[in-house]
C-alpha cells in the first residue's frame, strides 16, 4: 500500500522533496501559485523584464506521478490538511514548507505567473523613467537591487539607507571592504545610520510624483527581513493540535527537522527555527535530510539524516552578473570567495539552470 507524502508549499524545500518522493510515494503538493518562482531571480526580471520569464516554472513538470493542488492551507493537523477550498487531504507523512513573505520585489507577490510578470514589468516601466532610486535596506537583497539597476542603468542614482552602521555584520572584515569597494566603483551612494524621518510619498516601485517636482525618484521597498507567509501561521495556529516547532532538544548535531512529538510531520525552510539565516541554500539542505528520512520509513526503516547548520555564516551576494561577494565555511573557518567564483555559482545566471533541471523545462526568453 502506497504511503501518502503531502507537501504544503511548493518553494525550494518543499518542490524538492516533492520530486525526491514522486517515485516512492503517493505526494501531494499543495501551494496557491501556479508556478514556482525563482524568487533569487525576481530582482534581475525586474531590471530586465525580457528576462523574466527564467523564474516561473509551473508546477506541472514537476511529478511525474503525484499531484499538485492549487489551494491553501487553511489549518494543518498531524493527520493532514484543510484547505482553504473546504476540501481535506489526509496524510501518512506531513512536510511543512510555507517559506516566508518578503516586500516586493524581494519576492513576487501575485499567485499566477502572467500578474507576476505583469507587476515586474510595471515596476521596470517606473524604474525606466527613474533619474534617482532610494532603496531602504542595505542587507543582502538591497544591495543586489542596487547592483542589478547600475547594471542595467550605469548612469542611474541609486542610494541605499540603512539604520545600521555597517555591511554584512558578522563576516569576514576583508568581505565586507571589497563589498563596499565595488559599491563605490558602481557609483551606489550608502547612507549607513540613517533612516526615514518620513515614509516616502510614492508606494512601492511607484515615482514620486508631485506638482513642483517631476517623477524622477523611485522607491524601493523595504529589503532587511522577511516574516512568515499566511500559510505558516496557520501551521503556528495548529500548535493547539498538537503541531509544534521543530525538535532541537537533542542539540543541531542530531536535528532531523521533525516536529517535536510527530515523527511523520517535518518542517523545512523559512519555518523553522534554525539558527541560521532564512536561504534557499539551507532549504534546499533542509529537503535533502527531510526526503531521506522520509523514504527510510516508506522502507519501514528508523530514519538516520540529520541536519547541522553551519557554524560559520554563508552567503553570494551577486552585484550584477559580474560583480559580488561571498564567504564560504571551510575547515578552518570562513573564507572569502573570489569573485568569480560569485559569478560562476549564481551571478552569471543565478542558479536558474538548476531549477530548470528540476523541473524538466528549458529556459525561456521571456
């Protein structure tokens, strides 16, 4: 008899180990979009739109044997999920995927690619006719906004403000000179301990219009932190069912990533309450151990994968296709990575190859 594996959340996690489980089970994914995105991607499909049809990938490639639900989940239980539609999907394993929510264009916000790729190319429309772009946040995804706009627009003016006052706190020194380094060689204007006195006129991606000044400013949203996606509180509302966070009792040498007291129910991603930063990169890492252990029940077998985040911070912090920074753990601690490196592994076309694989398309042009 085939086990039932149902998925809530179709992003880097939980499309992975959606695919890793097609041919050994029954699985259900469920997710409201009808195509996963490649957010890594959203902010290059903004700068160029002809571009921005590499991040969509519908979901109907994925399985070969199991099914994807558009729907969301309205409460999630230990024996399944209900959805937003009234409809109920009982479940032998539950992996829980919602990921998180980040400002737009951090993350596309519309459900279906063709509103998605409607809103990009409105904001890039915007962003066009722009003289001056402020972006609020200079973490990771601020500063790869600003590095894709100087890309597309050299002669553009791009400033960055942040209430902190410095870059990338916590990594190497030398990382964060040449960041700032090649910032500066791009012309990107930081303004470090400042903040808005005021919010900006305009929304999101919109000009500043006004009668005495013509629309020459684009905003940008906030770009510092991303919080749980509606479907994720769900899960936090089903605690009182008896879903909890993820076991950490034993130490993160021994995590499984299952939810304390339900062997069959795991969470993944941006969910979890794993001390390290919220990545595809550990999501992905995350699925890997998740589908392991999975499958060693499927074989009635005790589950082994275990998941230990990094005791060194990691990140690839593009600047354009050419440009960037990065850090990488090693067994003597954190090292820089050249700059090449930044590109081969994700500026050149930020790792839309291997999501093409995944999902058995060929990239598109638009």
């Amino acid at each position: 008899m085939n086990h039932t594996v149902v998925v809530i959340g179709g992003g880097y996690g939980g499309s992975m180990v959606a695919k890793a489980l097609d041919a050994e089970a029954d699985v259900v994914l469920v997710d409201p979009r009808d195509a996963f995105v490649h957010s890594a991607g959203s902010l290059r499909a903004l700068a160029q739109p002809d571009w921005a049809g590499n991040i969509f990938f519908p979901y109907g490639t994925l399985l070969t044997r199991g099914t994807v639900i558009r729907d969301r989940a309205a409460s999630v239980d230990p024996r399944g999920v209900t959805l937003a539609s009234g409809g109920r999907v009982e479940a032998d394993h539950l992996v829980l995927a919602t990921g998180s929510s980040y400002s737009y264009p951090g993350k596309p916000t519309a459900d279906a690619r063709d509103d998605a790729l409607d809103d990009l190319r409105r904001t890039h429309k915007e962003l066009a006719g722009a003289q001056h772009v402020l972006i609020t946040g200079a973490g990771p995804v601020g500063l790869e906004l600003a590095g894709e706009i100087k890309d597309a627009w050299p002669h553009k003016h791009v400033t960055v403000v942040d209430p902190g006052t410095e870059l990338l706190p916590g990594f190497r020194a030398d990382v964060r000179a040449d960041l700032h380094r090649q910032l500066d060689e791009l012309g990107v204007r930081l303004r470090l301990g400042s903040r808005l006195t005021t919010p900006p006129t305009s929304g999101p991606g919109r000009s500043r219009r006004s009668p005495s000044r013509p629309p020459t400013e684009r905003t940008s949203p906030p770009t510092s932190g991303s919080g749980p996606t509606g479907c994720a509180s769900t899960a936090t509302t089903s605690r009182t069912a008896g879903s909890r966070r993820p076991r950490h009792a034993a130490g993160p040498r021994h995590r499984d990533l299952a939810v304390e007291g339900y062997d069959h129910v795991y969470a993944i991603g941006d969910l979890t309450d794993v001390a390290e930063a919220k990545m595809a990169l550990h999501a992905t890492r995350h699925a890997e151990v998740v589908a392991r252990n999975i499958s060693a029940r499927l074989r009635g077998e005790q589950p082994t994968a275990t998941y230990r985040p990094s005791p060194d911070p990691v990140i690839l912090l593009p600047l354009g296709p050419r440009g960037g920074v990065g850090q990488f753990p090693s067994p003597d601690g954190p090292v820089a990575v050249p700059v090449s490196t930044v590109s081969e592994y994700k500026g050149a076309d930020l790792g839309i190859a291997r999501y093409a694989e995944l999902f058995g398309k060929e990239k598109t042009d638009a």
